[in-house]
C-alpha cells in the first residue's frame, strides 16, 4: 500500500513555513544500492519538527521535549526521510558503565559531560535496507566526534545506549563495534523511593578511545580534609546534566549555553563556603542546592539524597539539616548582599506575605489547623511569613520566619517543642509582629533602598499594621473587597436630639459609607486602560481605576473617617477584581502608582517560582531549625536562576510581570 503524507510545519502563532511531503512507500534492498544517504544534525532548524513527528509517532518510547545538551540526526535517501537518531547527556548513575570505567562517585560527578547517550533510534518500518542501521550508527558517532565539541565544548570519550530486550537483541550495535555489559537491574526512581517495573534493558557501549577514558580514574584530585575554610570542596553533582526543564525555558537557555551551568553554580555557590566548619557540611548543602535546580520530581531531602549519593545517603543529609552547625545566619547575609548587588535600586519595595503549606500529621514544628490560603479554609498546615523585594531590576526573597500558633506555647506541647527544638527563648508573636519585624530589619540593613512597602490584604486589612510601618516609606497594601470607604469626607457632627431616647452625645457621619467594590461597578468612574510594560507574551495590559477616597473606621459599632489615601482598583483579563489602598502623596502621578501595583506582584512570583520548580513546597523536615534552613536553600536556588536571567538578560523582571 503507498501511502503519502503530508505534513506541515508551524512557527509560533500557527503560521505555515512549509509542506513536506512524508513518503512511506516500502524502500528494501541492500545498502550499496541506497547510497548516497544524507545525515544531518536537525536541531533548530526546520527539519526538527519532521524529527519531532517521526520519533513521536513511529518509536515505542515516543517523544516528549528534550532538554540539555542533545543533538538530533535526520538521515534521509533522495530526500525522503528514512531514519532519526539522538544523542543526549548520559545518565547519572549506570553501575555497568561506572564499574567498567572504574571511576569512584567524585571522578564520576567531575567527567560525567564526556559520556553520552544514545536516547533514540528510529528506522522507519517501512524501510528494509539490509545493514542500515549499524551504517547509521557508525557515521553519527563519527559526526558527533565533531559535532559535540563544538555544540558544547566538551569531547565525547564513551557512548551509552539502552536496548528493550523484549522487542530488540542489539545486532547493529554489536555490528557497530558497540560493548555489551549486561542488564539493568530493572528499577526506577518513583518519587523518593525505587520501584521494581521488572523491564530489564540490555547496556552497551562504545568506546572512542580507550586511554582517554581510563586517564579520567586517573586524573581526579585525591580526597583530602579541609586544612581551611578556604579550600574548596568537591563539585560534587553539581556538574551533572539534570537541570529543571522550567528553569531552562524561563531564562531562554539554549543548548549551547547549558554545558556552562555547572560551573556557574560552583563559582556562584563558592561565596556561601564561610558559612561551613566542614567540607562535608559544604557537600551536602551544594549538593541540596543542586537537587532544588534539578529535574527531580520531589525536592525534598530524601529524593536528592537518593539521586547523588544513593540509599546511604539520606541518613547524613538528614542530619545535616537538623543538626549541622552551619552559620545560618551569615549564608543569609551573604545571600542578601548578592541578592542587592544584583537587584537593588532607590525606587524597589520591600514586600511582606504570607504563605501556607498543607502539612499532615501533627509532629512537625508549628502544624495546627487554622486559615491556609492555599486552600481557602481552615486546615492542617504550617504557615510562613516572608519579606520579599522587587525593583524595575527584578526581585527575591529577603527572610523568613515560621509563624507558631500560641496553642504550641502550652504545657500541652512542651514535650514537642523540644523535639522540634524550637528555641526556648521564643515567645508567641503575631504574624503581623513577625513581618514588622522582618521589614524593619530589611530596612535598617540598608542593602534593599526602597520608597515603597507592599502587602497583602491580610496585612492591609489592618490599620495598625500599616501604621506600625517605618517612616519615610509609602505603602501600597491589597485590601479586601468589602473594605468600606467614603468617595468624599462625609461631615461629622453630633447629631440633633430628636425629643426620644438618650440625648446623643458621640459624632457619627452624615452618610453611610460604601464598599471598595461599588466603585469597581460605579460606570461613571471610567477604567483607564494602559500598557505596563512589555512581556515575555507581548504587551502587559492593565485596566485601572485610581480615586482618593476616605477610609473608614468602625468606633462602638459606627464608621468614621479615619483617613484620605489612594484607592487603587486593577481588574485582570479573567475578570479577577483587585483593590488597595496607598498613603502615596495627593499629587502623586498615576505613573507612580502604576509602577507601585506592578512591584506589589512579584513576591507572588517567588512563591510560585519557588512552589513550581524549586521545591518549597516539598520539604519534610519537622524541626524548627531544618525548616529555617530548607527556605534559605530555596531562596539561594532562586537566586540563582535571577542571576541567569540576568546574565543571559532573556526574561527579566517586567517581561515575567503579568500578574
């Protein structure tokens, strides 16, 4: 049966570049009568997505996007596509290959980029060409001789491949000058734990050139105790090719930007090594931050423990969060002057908010069922309070402090306090006292300069909050929907005796006030519709309302005015309705406010940056010290992927502002 299929291919936005028709009548015989065949690396270039849809439809593992160091062959005869090949970073942990090279865990973590992998070889089933594919095999791994070095800077020494034995006996390999080592031992990584699947797949190997592949058990500095503070550590995984695929595509690496990642880390992770006694402590709080930057599913002690070290690994890892007596507080100082150096500017604001996780059980430091705002409701959770800072330059994370419900200060949980060892010395603060605190520390540090403060409604809401803020500082606060106002100063007076009742003798406003979000509805006050900023998706919109007004304050059951401020109204493309209040100037320009609305947003980001893809969320420690900890390395993780914005200057703070 011929068959022809045509198949288009689309640039962003849907527009058609080009047709390509797809013939897949039978093509059979022997390859000298097929010659010459053309192979060519596809990646971005046109043919990829040819690539993309043979390899998606036609080989048994499919194709999902690949990301990291990779290149991708298209092999076709007379310009009719008849095979796909590729060729990605190796594997972390492959015990046959590790054994047969003879390389111990620190060799492996510092020469893992000279090994790659075969992921994918597809012949499509129609062609029948008699030794095709080890023909294939052998001209691919000459071009990519070539091809790596200078896609990636690093020669291959050893290739890898995994073959289904179910469906494949390996025959072009062998025929290919490939080594068979055996079986896999038929698990996988689920999560944080290994699951037997009983799928064993036959390994193979081809070897480019045998001495440079021993001189790496060879070439590997020795272990050897820190004699200072100063020596380095070992690189530890912080080389290998596991990066997150979100992290890449927000900050718009490419392929051939990636192989330098690992020693951006080592030299960025370098300025925290004073804050370590011991090389293992800076090993294991390396590699932590390396797990959070990874492709892990979950980024908790356990999976990374698992992904670098192996089973033996997650006890000392563990421990290392509770009792490791790293200096906390310097990492977080140094964090902070790297964050300002980067960031900092005289018009930033510091933020403060609040962010809850759902926790299970009882035992860990601080869980007791009250308000989540990740659920909208009353559950069992920890909830942390954050200061976050945002400039037209980009923004982060500042401090942290777990909030503990005042029912963890009773006799009744006194035993558990010390196992969480929370300090004794603590005292039940608000979260309110918590983030005035924070900001007044961020302030009086003088790295984060800022006209504003921003806040969400669940400090906004409050009067002395925002009254307790430092001076010389604007804020700009999220308020409730329901927040009353007066659009003008009602008059105040005592009101007439009406000949009935109780002589009135307290004030009380001549009109009634009305809720925030009538104004939202009142037609007669216009949106006004304006482009923030230009996006990663294109312009940032925003529909605005912006009035002074006069807030009001309930006094023994009536409202008052307490104050004029800014009502500043945003509705977002979905309908979501926003509102706050500023103690901005009168004659502030609206441009100001604007400006003011679009800082507000970030630390939101951070929170869904950091829940997303760099395990905030994820972490199961139960002590007051590990959780501490656990959000430092998150905010330190993050701070890294801003400086990979920065230095690749693709996706900056205005182009992520959408929110």
């Amino acid at each position: 049966m011929i068959r022809l299929f045509k198949l288009l291919i689309y640039q962003e936005g849907g527009i058609m570049v080009k047709s390509i028709l797809f013939d897949s009548r039978p093509l059979e015989g022997k390859l000298k009568d097929h010659l010459p065949i053309e192979i060519r690396a596809v990646n971005r270039t046109e043919l990829e997505s040819l690539w993309d849809y043979m390899v998606k439809n036609y080989h048994y593992l499919g194709y999902e996007k690949m990301i990291g160091p990779r290149i991708k062959y298209l092999a076709q005869y007379r310009g009719v596509p008849i095979a796909a090949l590729s060729y990605k970073s190796a594997f972390f942990r492959i015990t046959a290959r590790d054994n047969y090279i003879g390389w111990k865990e620190q060799q492996r973590n510092l020469y893992l980029k000279h090994v790659i992998n075969n992921n994918r070889f597809l012949i499509l089933p129609w062609i029948k060409i008699k030794n095709l594919a080890s023909h294939l095999l052998s001209r691919t791994l000459k071009m990519l001789q070539s091809d790596w070095p200078e896609r990636f800077g690093v020669e291959p020494y050893l290739v890898e491949t995994f073959i289904d034995t179910d469906s494949y006996d390996g025959t072009c390999y062998r025929a290919a000058n490939w080594i068979y080592l055996g079986e896999t031992s038929g698990f996988s990584k689920e999560g944080s734990t290994y699951v037997y699947h009983g799928r064993q797949k036959s390994i193979y190997l081809y070897v480019y050139d045998e001495k440079k592949l021993k001189s790496l058990t060879n070439s590997a500095p020795c272990h050897r105790t820190l004699k200072n503070k100063q020596e380095r550590a070992p690189k530890m995984m912080l080389h290998t090719p596991t990066w997150e695929p979100e992290i890449l595509e927000q900050v718009g690496i490419n392929e051939d930007e990636i192989s330098g990642l690992g020693d951006y880390l080592e030299n960025f992770l370098a300025i925290f090594q004073p804050c370590y006694s011991r090389r293992d402590q800076r090993e294991h709080g390396e590699t932590f931050v390396k797990g959070l930057l990874s492709n892990l599913e979950r980024k908790s002690v356990e999976p990374i423990a698992l992904e670098s070290e192996g089973p033996k690994g997650v006890r000392p890892l563990q421990i290392f969060f509770k009792h490791a007596p790293v200096d906390d507080e310097m990492m977080l100082h140094i964090y902070q002057q790297r964050l300002h150096s980067n960031i900092a500017s005289p018009v930033g604001m510091i933020n403060t908010d609040v962010s809850d996780f759902v926790k299970k059980g009882k035992n860990s430091v601080g869980v007791h069922r009250q308000y989540c705002g990740e659920r909208g409701k009353v559950e069992n959770c920890q909830s942390g309070v954050f200061v976050g800072y945002s400039s037209e330059k980009g923004y982060g994370l500042v401090d942290r402090r777990l909030f503990i419900p005042e029912a963890w200060f009773g006799d009744d949980y006194a035993e558990l306090r010390r196992e969480c060892g929370i300090p004794e010395d603590l005292t039940f603060n608000t979260k309110l006292e918590l983030a005035l605190e924070m900001i007044n520390r961020t302030a009086e540090s003088n790295l984060f300069p800022a006209r504003w403060i921003g806040c969400d409604s669940f400090f906004g809401r409050s009067k002395e909050f925002l009254a307790s803020l430092p001076e010389g500082y604007y804020y700009f606060a999220d308020i409730p929907e329901d927040t009353l106002i007066w659009p003008q100063m009602p008059e105040v007076s005592v009101p007439e005796y009406s000949g009935r009742g109780p002589k009135p003798k307290k004030p009380k406003a001549s009109t009634k006030p009305i809720s925030v979000s009538e104004i939202a509805e009142d037609e007669n006050i216009p949106w006004q519709t304006k482009i923030l900023s230009e996006g990663a998706k294109g312009p940032i919109i925003t529909h605005t309302k912006c009035i002074r007004v006069v807030e009001a304050q309930k006094d023994n059951g009536r409202y008052l005015p307490y104050q004029e401020v800014w009502l500043y109204i945003r509705r977002y493309d979905n309908g979501r309705t926003k509102y706050a209040f500023s103690n901005a100037p009168a004659d502030i320009e609206l441009e100001e406010l604007n400006r003011a609305a679009l800082m507000r947003w970030p630390i939101e980001q951070c929170f869904e940056e950091c829940k997303s893809y760099l395990g905030m969320k994820d972490y199961e420690t139960r002590s007051w010290i590990a959780w501490h900890r656990h959000m430092l390395y998150v905010f330190i993780a993050h701070l890294f992927v801003t400086e990979l914005r920065l230095k690749f200057k693709k996706n900056t703070y205005f182009n992520h502002a959408t929110g």
